[in-house]
C-alpha cells in the first residue's frame, strides 16, 4: 500500500509550470526546496535520504575494455559496419 501511494502520480507546479510526477519526486523536491532556502532540519533529511538511499542501491555491472589486438579490431569492424 505504501508502495501504491508513493508512487501516486500528482501535478505539480515548478517555476510556473505544471508538472507530473510521483508522490515521492514531490515530497522530494519540496524538502529539496526548504533546504535550499536555509531549513536546517530539511538538510538533514535530506542527508538522511541520501544516506538512506545509498546503502540501498542496486549494484550495477560496470564493463571496461582493455585496449587489446581484440578491442581493436572489434572497433574497427565496428566502424566499418556503421560507416557501410
């Protein structure tokens, strides 16, 4: 149920502009705007969901090419392809 409603969509307004976005984006970027605007109490939440956040992100896969007779090849054929 949580889940449910925070990702409600609702319409906010940025700048004067409407915009639609997640419950959660809006409880977001409204504490966003308090700390900005010097809310002490805002800015630590803020840490906190940062925090928060980062000890529950998903590992992503990182891939690194290695310069190699391989790697240069497969670009060249690469290349080749898309010049074609």
């Amino acid at each position: 149920m949580i889940d449910r409603l925070l990702l409600a969509p609702m319409q906010i307004t940025v700048n004067g502009e409407a915009s639609k976005v997640s419950t959660l984006e809006a409880i977001v970027f409204q504490i966003l705007q308090k700390a900005m605007s010097g809310s002490a109490r805002a800015f630590r939440i803020l840490l906190q969901y940062q925090e928060f956040a980062n000890e529950n992100l998903e590992k992503k896969l990182e891939l690194t090419f290695l310069d190699s007779d391989y790697t240069q090849a497969f670009a060249a054929q690469t290349r080749r392809t898309n010049d074609a």
